[in-house]
C-alpha cells in the first residue's frame, strides 16, 4: 500500500490539462483498451503464481502500447490503473510509466516506459529495461533505456544549468526479501536519446557518501519507512539519516531512519549536500521543524571547481 500511495501522490502533483487535444473517438479507443488494462494491472500485482503474473504483464505491455499508439495519447490520464505510476516533465515534454512486478519473495523487477510528447500526436516511446540483477555498481552506472536500473518514481523535480535540463525522479523499489531501496535517479537527454544517472551530487568527506556518484541510493529494513522527497519550501530534497539498529552498516536490511534529516540542494548545476536541515532529531511521529531559510547557514559542500 505504501507503494500505491506514493503513485497516487505523484500522479496528482504532475497531472498537466489532460484529454484536451484528443478526439471522442480516440477517447472512446483508449478507454476499451483501458478497462482490459485495469483488470491486468491487478494481476501483475495480485496474481496468486508467478506465472499468472508474468503472463499477465506480457499481455498488459502489449495492450498499453497499442493504447499508446492512440494519437494524442499523451494526454490521456489513464487514471484508473492505479498500480503504474504514471508522471508528466515538469516541462510537459515527455511522460514515464513505471510499475513492479514480483516474480517470489527475493525477485523483484521494475517495467517502465517513457512517452515522448511529439507535434503530431504520434508515439515516440523508449521502452525501460531492468537491468539492475546484473549490475555490480548501481550507483556508479550511467546507462540508457536498455540498462535501467529500475525503480517506481513518484516524484520529478527539473532543474538547469547551463542551458541543458536535469530532471530528478524520487524512486521506490521494493528490493528483496530483507530490504526496500529509495533512489534519486537523473534523467537527462542525449541527442534525444534517454540517459540514466549523472555524476551531479557533491558530497564533502566524511560523511560516509561518496562524492560524484551516479545516483543515490538508500537501503534500509523491510518494514522501515524513512523520508524521502522534495520539500517545495525548502527547495531541497529531503530524506532521513540511516542508522543500523545492530551497529552494522554493511547489513543493509539493519538500516532504519533515526529521525534526523539531510538533504540535496540544487547550486551550481549539482546537487550539493547539506548535513543536517532540521534544528533537532525528530521523536518519532512528530514532525520535524525548519529551521529558518538562509543558504549562507546551510552546511553545504561547494562542488569543486571544474577542471579546464
């Protein structure tokens, strides 16, 4: 349930006009195709074996892409399949579709896509490929469609510099038996082409992060829940410190939230690291409070100066 609060929330934040430039007859197409894709959607999730699900999303992805090819389809909410997440740009300039599907307990993979809006209404789609079981180093791959490292994203931020956008997906993965994982994830475009992770994090020593990774990624117990998103006020990401509860940090699946907060801030074309955001550890259930908005009083590490 988590993971289908987290797609509702996201949904709602990035709906853009929708089902305005479509015909009644397109409508009409889609929404057959939808109600077929509802009824899937379900199974990939709640399917009682895991060949009833696999089936069940072979025949979903077959279905969605034929509804894709609708013209206009971009503007089409597909609102009643609510397993996928289903995000627009902030810049309305393409939508990506994500979903998990859970082959046993310890196996769990991510299917997506990315819609691409085009002058004539025409599908350019960019099928999204898990490939996160056979990668060494997920947060130093930086890859395309076909070497995603596959996620659920509930939240885009977009963000510039130099002329170029950066876009930022907040990502849920329900990793294994023992541990879920959360990810900031940047999108960015390459010749029109999509491009996984970008080494624009700057993270100070000493921290126990490294600097210039790809990606960020958190690991913590299955039945943990800590913070991570994009405080509108604060202009920041924000997501809560982890601590192993058995004083073992290389044991992922011990990793829990102990209250306090940390974030990212968007300076100089990077996400920069601040330590700590919030005045004091939160008790949990209580929220934390803000301490007043200054930059010059964040504890932030200044990327380093780029090399001639």
């Amino acid at each position: 349930m988590k993971l289908f609060s987290l797609i509702i929330l996201g949904f709602l934040l990035h709906a853009p006009g929708i089902a305005q430039r479509l015909s009644k007859q397109d409508i009409s197409l889609i929404q057959k195709k939808e109600d077929s894709l509802k009824g899937l959607s379900f199974k990939i999730i709640k399917g009682v074996n895991p060949v009833d699900r696999l089936n069940a999303d072979s025949i979903f992805t077959r279905v969605f892409v034929r509804a894709l090819k609708t013209k206009n389809s971009f503007y089409y909410p597909f609102d009643s399949i609510y397993t996928v997440s289903k995000l627009y740009a902030p810049d309305s300039s393409f939508r990506i579709y994500t979903w998990q599907m859970v082959i046993n307990e310890n196996v769990i993979r991510q299917h997506g896509a990315i819609q691409m809006k085009t002058a004539d209404g025409s599908l350019k789609l960019f099928p999204l490929i898990d490939k996160s079981d056979i990668t060494t180093n997920m947060a130093d791959t930086i890859a395309n469609n076909f070497g995603w490292m596959g996620a659920v994203y509930y939240r885009i931020i977009e963000t510039k510099a130099q002329g170029k956008s950066f876009f930022t997906l907040l990502g849920y993965d329900e990793n294994n038996i023992r541990s879920n994982k959360k990810v900031i994830e940047v999108l960015t475009f390459n010749n029109d082409q999509p491009v996984f992770g970008a080494r624009q994090f700057s993270i100070a020593s000493g921290f126990g992060y490294k600097n210039n990774m790809a990606r960020f990624i958190m690991e913590f117990k299955k039945d943990a829940s800590p913070r991570l998103t994009y405080d509108n006020e604060l202009n920041m990401i924000v997501f809560e410190h982890l601590v192993s509860e058995s004083n073992q940090p290389n044991k992922k699946w011990t990793m829990i939230g102990d209250g306090d907060y940390e974030g990212f801030k968007w300076m100089d074309g990077r996400w920069v690291y601040v330590n700590k955001i919030f005045s004091e550890v939160t008790p949990e259930g209580k929220a934390p409070t803000p301490l007043p908005l200054d930059d010059s009083k964040l504890n932030t590490q200044p990327p380093p100066p780029s090399k001639p």
